[in-house]
C-alpha cells in the first residue's frame, strides 16, 4: 500500500532540505505516484487550443502537477528541474515552455496562487515551517490549492510555477522557472505582465540551479501527443519545427528540449532533432528483445505509440500492447512489427486526427430551416468537439458505424454536463461508455468513432452513443428551455457530420426500423424496444425528434452546397 502524503511531507523534512530532491525522486521510482498520475499512461490529459494566423494547434496538458501520497492523500511533488527532466524520460513526456503555461492559464478556469506566508512566527504558529523550500509547505500548498479547485470541472488555470524549456537556458546547472499568475493586487516588486498580457508574480528568470525547489515549483507536463491543422504531430517535433513552433514557443524553434546539461546516465536521449510528420517509418522488424542502438528512436517511437514508456528496450509490456493493437486491426496478433503492423498503425494515427479533433468548422444553415431556435445568447464553439478523452471501457475494434443513438444522460443542465460526463467515462470502472457528450457550450469525445462503446445493448456494435446532457423526464416545454435548444443545437451539428463523414442516413429509425436493419438516427429507447436487452427509456418520449431531424437534414444540405 501506498503512503499517505502526510506521511511522506515529516519524513521528507526530517530528512532535511539538501537532496530532498533525489529523496522524491526515489519515492516517485518506488511507485509513489497518486491521483492522477497513478499510472501516468493514463492521465486525463486536457486539451489546449493554439492558433497563429491560419495554423491551429491542440496541446494536451496533464490536469494536475505530478503528484505523490495515495489517491486519498496525495500532495505535488516537490519539483527541481533535474527531477522533471528526469520524469519527462521516464515517460517520453514534455515539459512546458512560457507559451504553453499561458495556453493553460487561459483556457482553465481562474484560480490565483495559495500563496504562503513569508514571516517565520507567522508561518510556525499556523503550522509551516519558516522556509519556504520545505516539504510541509508543499503539503500546505496542495491542500490550499485542491481546496480552490473543489467542485470544479476542468483545468485549473495554473496557479504554480514550473521549469520552462527556453533557449535562454545555456549556462549548465541553471533553470528557468516562470509562472504563479494571479489576478491579485500590484506591488512595488510585481506582479509582471507575460508575453501574452497576462499577469503573473514569476517572470521567466535563471536565479536558480537545477536542484532548487520550493513550494510553489510543482511539475507540469504536456503529452507527446498533439495536432497540428488536424494532423497527429509529436509536440517535440512541433517546438523544432521552424513553420509550427511559434505554436507552442513564444520564441520559435527550441534549441534545446532539455534541462541544461544535467547527468544523463540512464536517461533516455532526446529524439533527434528532425521534425517528423507523426507517422511511424518502417525501418526493421521489431519484436520482443529488439532494442534502440545509441540515438536510435525505433523501439521507442513504437513504444510512444503504444502508449507505454519509451525506453527503446521491447520488452514484454510492448510485446503485449503490441499483441493487443494487433488484435484490434485484424492483424495476426504474433508482436512483431513488420510493414503491415506499421502500416495498420499509420492509419490509426490517420483515422485519430481526423476522428477526433477534426471535424471541420461550424455549418450555418439558413435561418429559415430553424425549426428549433437558437437561445440569445448562443455561440457555435471551435472547435466543435473540444477534445478526446478515451473512454476506460471500450472495444477497440475497426468497425463501420451505421447507426447514431440518442441519450439523455440523466444529469442536471449545467455548462460543465459534457466535460463532467467525459471525465466518468475516463475513470468509472462500470462497464458503460459512449463516443460522445453535449452540454449548452461543448462536446466531449471518450470513444474513437470506429471503436465500440457500451451505451445500448442491441446497436453498440454498429451505433455511434451521444449522450445530451438532460434528462429523459424533459417536458416539451423543458426541450425548449434556452439550455436544451443550445444542446440540440451543438447535437444536430454533430449528427450532421458524423452523417456525413459515415455515410449515415439522416432519417429517423425507429424500433420496427432497427428490426428492419435500417440504418439513420435512432434512440436507446427504440433500441430497446428492438432488442430487449436494456429497461432505458432515454432521451424520454417528448425529445422532439422530428425537428431535430430536419435540423440535421438542413445543416447537412447546407454542408454539401458549401463543399
Ligand atoms: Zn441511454
């Protein structure tokens, strides 16, 4: 069993301030990780939007900073630079430059630094000690901050500092922190404004060596994985890529992906510095006990893919994923990577980008087709789906959807339905899971449109799941309340390309339809009617089907006009 983090902060400071870095280090090796970052292959990774001019990026952001204890009792990690260089190795993840944290503090919802007191009698009588570089101070600090962001769904707007990459880092053993962004009062000694006009207390600044920490430096980590324009790109790849890195760079290209100069024994080498397109190269056949000659990225980019640690040995977790993938594209499950398993993998990077971020811009159909209106207030979110997150439950097969299958999702009508619903079917072990959620302002991807998920017992192989944030008691009169019209609204623009993009019939297919083998936009209910295989009754019996049909219908013709 795991260690509480209370536990873990006494005895951290009975060891003392020097090398408490290495001690967490050790801890984190020793499987100390909690809350999000349990297993860090799977964090709920929250997506960021980036645009410049024409290009637009989405960067994925680990919601928390990395976190020790257990899932009850965690605290963040006492951070050095030298110690998230080295968790970025061990999990081929990416740590953030000045841009990217203001992406974060943008896009998450406010919340200012708990910060803690400074003056020593202060700080002891209220329980901290009187240096801020203490581990009972991080303890403090985490539960002042988890206390902030209780209740709230989504990324919290990064009230911490971080170690940035920067091609201001030359000197070796010197970092670079920056962050701490508040909108609190101006003194005398700051707060600063960021490249970006935000306000912040921490410009970025080398004051200290690689081994510093305090309580405010936690670690923040971005995934490998992004998109640019719709495309499945590596972020490494993007910050050494002159045409994208102002994406993700407030000073372009990076000449470096690393801490300065740190002790690279038993660290993994970073990728060369060859922009890539994300696609995998074949180069060999790769199988269990092939390993990375010295810089080669072979073994490794495969293990990237496969979602395990990147340490270029393939050893038998790779070999199992590998089985796995296999499985999942019809392909002889034997581990071994030849032309076909990369082939298949390359369209499964392809099928990712287009399937999940890339659905194309918001159609306006002509007014007069508005058979349900439009609330006042109602913006069209971009992008339409704001982001992935894979499902817990799911079967990854490569099938072709036929069908789309209406839910209400039995949850009060708040901004926040989608992202909430996402974040359930990310972390619920209970067999239950959808490819999509909808709420007045956003929609939320858990399933990859050709994987199966678990919604409607009867048509989850061949269905598409959109659950609407609602419930199936809804009135006519409730269907037409301002925040159901937004949500019908946001579902009719992705029926409408999921129609499409699959081939689906934009008609409605009831009960007898199914048994018929009809294919279109059906309902749990008519699904279970059909096969008896499930009690729901949702999205309930005054859902105005037949509108939103013809919503469906105009905004598709209004798509093939414009194509
Ligand atoms: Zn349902």
């Amino acid at each position: 069993m795991g260690r509480i983090a209370t536990e873990l902060a006494v005895d951290l400071q009975a060891g003392g301030t020097a090398d408490l870095d290495r001690r967490v280090l050790s801890l984190i090796k020793s499987g100390a990780l909690a809350g999000p970052w349990r297993d860090p292959r799977r964090i709920p990774w929250m997506p960021i939007t980036s645009t410049v001019g024409k290009d637009t990026a989405v960067f994925q952001v680990a919601p928390l900073p990395v976190c020790i204890g257990t899932d009850d009792d965690f605290m963040f990690a006492p951070m050095s630079a030298d110690t998230q260089q080295q968790l970025a190795d061990m999990y081929g993840l990416v740590q953030p430059t000045t841009k990217l944290f203001d992406l974060c503090r943008q896009q998450g919802f406010q919340v200012n630094p708990a910060t803690q007191p400074y003056d020593g009698p202060t700080r002891v009588a209220r329980g901290y000690s009187p240096n801020m570089g203490d581990a009972l101070a991080s303890l403090r600090f985490t539960r002042d901050m988890l206390k902030a962001i209780a209740g709230r769904v989504g990324l919290p707007g990064f009230p911490y500092k971080g170690w940035m990459l920067t091609n201001r880092a030359e000197t070796p053993g010197q970092a670079y922190n920056y962050g701490f962004y508040t909108t609190g009062a101006t003194t005398s000694t700051g707060p600063f404004r960021s490249a970006s006009g935000l306000v912040l207390w921490q410009q970025l600044a080398g004051r200290h060596n690689t081994r510093h920490w305090d309580y405010s430096q936690v670690g923040v980590y971005f995934s490998q994985s992004c998109t640019v324009n719709g495309r499945v790109r590596r972020l490494s790849d993007v910050l050494l890529d002159p045409e994208f890195a102002r994406l993700a760079s407030d000073e372009g290209v990076l000449k470096t992906l690393r801490q300065p100069l740190l002790d690279q024994s038993g660290v993994i080498a970073p990728r060369p510095s060859q922009p890539g397109t994300g696609e995998l190269t074949f180069k060999r056949v790769l199988k269990l006990g092939s390993r990375d000659g010295a810089g080669e990225r072979v073994v490794a980019d495969v293990q990237l893919f496969l979602g395990c640690r990147p340490d270029g040995a393939f050893g038998p977790t790779t070999d199992g994923l590998s089985r796995e993938f296999q499985r999942s594209v019809g392909l002889t499950p034997d581990g071994v990577w030849g032309p076909k398993t990369y082939a298949a993998a390359n369209a499964a990077l392809a099928a990712r980008a287009a399937t999940n971020l890339s659905l194309g811009p918001a159609v306006v159909a002509p007014s007069s087709s508005v058979v349900l209106p439009l609330p006042d207030d109602f913006r069209m979110p971009s992008p339409l789906v704001a982001g992935f997150r894979q499902a817990k439950q799911y079967k990854p097969v490569t099938r072709k959807p036929t069908k789309i299958v209406i839910h209400t999702a039995e949850i009060a009508e708040l901004p926040t339905g989608a992202e909430a619903l996402a974040a359930a079917c990310a972390t619920s072990d209970r067999v239950a899971s959808w490819h999509y959620s909808v709420d007045c302002d956003s929609i939320w991807q858990s399933v990859l449109d050709e994987h199966v998920a678990f919604h409607a017992p009867g048509a989850n192989h061949d269905g598409i799941g959109i659950e609407l944030s609602g419930r199936a008691k809804q009135t006519a009169a409730d269907w037409r309340d301002d925040y159901s019209l937004a949500v019908l609204e946001l579902a009719a623009q992705l029926v409408a390309r999921l129609c499409r993009k699959h081939g689906i019939p934009v008609r409605y297919v009831d009960e007898k339809g199914l048994l018929a083998g009809e294919n279109g936009i059906t309902t749990h209910h008519d699904v279970t009617q059909a096969f008896k295989r499930s009690t729901h009754t949702d999205p309930g019996e005054h859902f105005p089907m037949a509108e939103f049909v013809a919503r469906v219908q105009a905004l598709t013709e209004a798509a093939a006009q414009a194509a």
